[in-house]
C-alpha cells in the first residue's frame, strides 16, 4: 500500500495547482521518482489509475520513470548508476557493496520525486 500513499500525495499535489474549469484536460502525467520511493513500478502504476478516478486526471496516461541511485566508491573511483536487484528499500544505511573492488560504496539519489511535468491535451 505504500504505492498508493505515495502517489496520493503527488495526485494532490497536481490537483492544488490546476484548475479543472481554466485549464485543458490533462492528456499525460510524466513523472520520474527515484526507487526507493516505490516498492513495485506496476502498483504505483495501478494506484494512480485507481486514485484519479473521478478527478481531472482520471483520463491522462502516466509516463513513470523510476531512477536508480548511483554508487559511488572512494575506494576505486567507482561511479555508477547502480542496479537493486540485491538491495533492499528499507536498508538503514545508504550503502552497497562496489560492484568492482568489492569494498563498501556510498548509494546516492534514488529517493524523491525528480521531476512531475504535465501535459494538456490540445485544444481544438
């Protein structure tokens, strides 16, 4: 469920700032969010369609990005975007093992909403 409180805040957040009678209706929702915000790409997807129901976004697609975080290791020089298969979300410490000297790397981004773009359906 936490896909579904998390994409509640950035449906309210849309909401606050538009006006459903002065702007046109909104054709797609691009937004990109770091990885650790979401726990599974597919629920996110399906709460924002449950949760726009009944509102101006109820008819617009959602372009979701998901961005990983970037391992960097002081060690090596390390530098990379960093892939999660063997990392879990709720790890306390931001940290991950180098894929290339082994030692411990910091994990950096991956969290939070990068970018929320709206775009309007033409109006003809």
């Amino acid at each position: 469920m936490h896909e579904y409180a998390f994409m509640q805040e950035v449906i309210n957040a849309i909401l606050a700032q538009i006006s459903e009678a002065a702007s046109p209706p909104i054709a797609e929702v691009v937004l990109r969010v770091g990885v650790f915000e979401i726990h599974s790409e597919a629920a996110a997807r399906q709460a924002f369609t449950v949760l726009a129901q009944g509102t101006p976004l109820e008819r617009a697609r959602l372009r979701l990005t998901v961005i990983p975080p970037r391992c960097e290791c002081r060690s090596c020089g390390y530098a990379a975007p960093f892939a999660l298969e063997h990392h879990h979300h709720h790890e306390p410490f931001p940290v991950a093992e180098c894929p290339q000297c082994g030692l411990l790397a910091s994990l950096t981004g991956g969290r939070g909403v990068e970018s929320l773009e709206l775009i309007m359906e033409d109006a003809e």
